[in-house]
C-alpha cells in the first residue's frame, strides 16, 4: 500500500514527524469487523510480518 498524505486544499504534507516511536501505522478491519490488523512502515524496528494464511 501506498499512502499520500494532504491538507484540504490537496497540498502534500511532507514533514511529518515519527509517532509513539513509528514512522508510520496503519489499521486494517475487516468488513464484518471481525478482524483487525496494526501494521507500521516496512522500514519501522517495530514492523510486523503479516503471515499467509
């Protein structure tokens, strides 16, 4: 996935700082609301693998 963060007008945000120790998250939930999953930037020393089902 790739992500580009905006303001209103449409104008990239590109100083965006590390948050609680990430550089980035993500949070996934199924449609039922079922299952969910938080994941951080590939490069992120916190990264999680997903694992194939």
């Amino acid at each position: 996935m790739t992500f580009t963060v905006a303001d209103n007008k449409g104008s990239k945000i590109t100083d965006l700082e590390p948050n609680l120790g990430s550089a980035g998250h993500v949070v996934i939930v199924s449609g039922k609301m079922e299952e969910f999953l938080h994941a951080h930037h590939k490069d992120d020393p916190f990264n999680i693998n997903i694992p194939d089902k």
